[in-house]
C-alpha cells in the first residue's frame, strides 16, 4: 500500500478531488495531519490482511471500519484507531487485481457519498 501525503500522490482525477477535500476538512482541526490520520491507496497486488485484521478486533469476514463510501470508480474505507479520532483512510480501487474479497466487503458495506462526504 502507498501511502498518500499530497492529493497529487495520485493519478486518479476522482481521487484527487477527494483527497483535496479530506485534506481541507482535516486542515480545519488546526493540527499536523499526520497527529489526526494517515491515508493509503490500495494497489493491485499488495496484501490487504493488515488491512481487514487490523487494531480495532476487525475479523477478514467483519472489518471494522467505521463506513465505506463507494465513489463509482473506488471506495473509501475509514477505520478509527482510538478515541482521539486518529485513524487510517484507504482509497481501494474498483478494478482487476485488487484483492476480490476486499472489493466484496466494500460492495456489501458501502454506501453513495451524499454533499457533506
């Protein structure tokens, strides 16, 4: 998984968008980024089990985000990590070599974005 630092960090024209708007939300909390959360792009390929099994007692079968948005060309899945609010934003690609039990998951749990996403 790559981590993204910089909306530019990505190709996608979608994501991008997304990303400028997380940042801008985030940037509202008058703190470094990284004290609030990290993101990441999912890759065709990489191992998503840390992912799926990951600090909050998620399970392959029931992850533990807190939601997945679907935004047609990928999904956005949230975990938070503690009380604080920190946590991880993963941006999975809807696409050939992404790991398709991770693509099942997101399709069962994902909801449409609304205005305020």
């Amino acid at each position: 998984m790559h981590e993204i630092t910089d909306p530019d960090d990505v190709t996608n024209p979608a994501m991008q968008n997304l990303l400028r708007l997380r940042f801008a939300q985030l940037a509202e909390h008058a703190v470094p980024l990284s004290d609030l959360g990290r993101f990441y792009l999912v890759r065709p390929g990489d191992d998503v089990s840390a992912l799926l099994v990951n600090a909050v007692d998620g399970t392959p079968e029931e992850p533990s985000w807190e939601w997945v948005q679907d935004h047609g060309s990928f999904f956005e899945a949230v975990f938070i990590y503690d009380d604080s609010g920190f946590g991880h934003v993963y941006l999975i690609p809807d696409m050939d070599g992404v790991d398709p039990g991770l693509l099942t998951l997101c399709r069962r749990d994902a909801t449409e974005p609304n205005d305020q996403s």
